[in-house]
C-alpha cells in the first residue's frame, strides 16, 4: 500500500498501513488510542501519551492554519518537471501536522504563515502508478471521496 506513495516499504507489517488506503481514497485519517482516547495525524501505530498499542482511525477534516511555508524556485533532482513550487506545514485542527504542496487555489506568493487553509487528497492520476499526495488549498475546498464503507467502526 505505501507504494502507492511512490515508495516501497520493505517492513513485512504495519498497523497504520491502511492509511494509505484511506488517503488514495480521499480521506485524512488520523489514530484514536482505544486505551485513552489520545489522537494523533499521521496515524500512529502506538500511542505516543500511554504506549497503548490498540487504536481506531479517525477521519480529519483537513481544515488548518499554516505553520511555515517555503517557495522552491530550483527544484531538486527528481522535481525538476515540476519547476518552481511551494511547500506549507500546517497545523491541522484536530491536531497534528503536515508538510503539502500549495495548490492551485492558492495563487504564488499569497501564501502567510497562520492562513486558515484546507489539506486536500490528491492522485497523480497521469501516472502508471498510483502516487497519493496532499495540497494545501482555500478553505471550503472540496474533493471527492469513495463510499465510507472501511472507515465506519
């Protein structure tokens, strides 16, 4: 399943793998400790409050402000086709952090650190494989997502 964030990962198992299930699907999900309720986003497998190591997913909003942002004008090896571009940490609203690309919604140069802003799922849909990402985008930004029928307890 973590191919499909266009990496292999070569550990045998992971409790949180069904995250990237979620995601492809247009879900952000975040873990609840069964132990004591702690939430966390990226999903952890253990809880980082009482080392509880049972959890349920929890679905995010995606709504947040930025953190930080840097505009990349030479882009690294392997980003060259995507030329010139902007990354955002945002602090997500049900807690929880992370690092996106500022989408199409968000013009160059109009982004401010503690901009209220929506995190959005994305595929890299003209590629052979599938690659899941996020965007930061303005808020009430909608996407779409499948059928919830995995993600109901």
């Amino acid at each position: 399943m973590f191919s499909w964030f266009g990496k292999v990962s070569f550990v045998p198992y992971s409790k949180v793998g069904e995250f990237a299930v979620h995601l492809k699907d247009g879900r952000l999900m975040g873990s609840a400790c069964s132990s004591c309720g702690y939430a966390t986003f990226p999903p952890r497998a253990d809880c980082p409050q009482c080392l509880g190591g049972e959890f349920s997913f929890r679905e995010w909003s995606g709504r947040g402000t930025v953190y930080t942002f840097t505009a990349i004008a030479a882009a690294p090896t392997g980003f060259e086709d995507l030329g010139a571009y902007t990354v955002a940490v945002v602090d997500l609203e049900e807690g929880g952090r992370l690092l996106a690309w500022v989408g199409e919604t968000i013009p160059p140069g109009e982004v401010t650190i503690g901009m209220p802003v929506q995190v959005v799922p994305r595929l890299f849909e003209e590629r052979q494989d599938i690659r899941v990402h996020y965007t930061v985008e303005r808020p009430g930004t909608t996407w779409d997502k499948a059928p919830a029928h995995h993600t109901e307890a």
